[in-house]
C-alpha cells in the first residue's frame, strides 16, 4: 500500500489511509509471529505520532 502525502489529501483522510494499513496489518500477523506483529505494531506507533507532531505544527504555525 502507498500512502500519497499531497496537498490535496486532507490530514484526517491520511490517517484514516494509515489506520487502515495497520488494520490490514493486524489480520495480516494473526497469520505469522507475533514478535513481527509487535516489530510492526512499534513502529506504526512511531510513525503515527510523528504524522500527529507534523500535522499539529502545519495546523497550529508558531508565529
């Protein structure tokens, strides 16, 4: 799946994309080990807090 960062997706419309991914990702490791799951679940975490960082100061500019 890529996920398209452009001007014309909205911040709540790549999250949900995101969110979606790691639904998908979920089912996907029921099928395999969990310690990928949770490789997996780490980083998903990492990223989605730095989405929610940059959409914050995009939204909110520090003047």
């Amino acid at each position: 799946m890529v996920f398209s960062f452009g001007e014309n997706h909205s911040e709540s419309t790549k999250l949900q994309e995101f969110l979606f991914f790691l639904l998908s990702l979920h089912f996907a490791a029921e099928q395999k080990q969990r310690n990928w799951y949770a490789f997996i679940l780490y980083f998903g975490k990492v990223i989605a807090l730095q989405i929610k960082v940059h959409a914050q100061v995009v939204t909110y500019p520090h003047t």
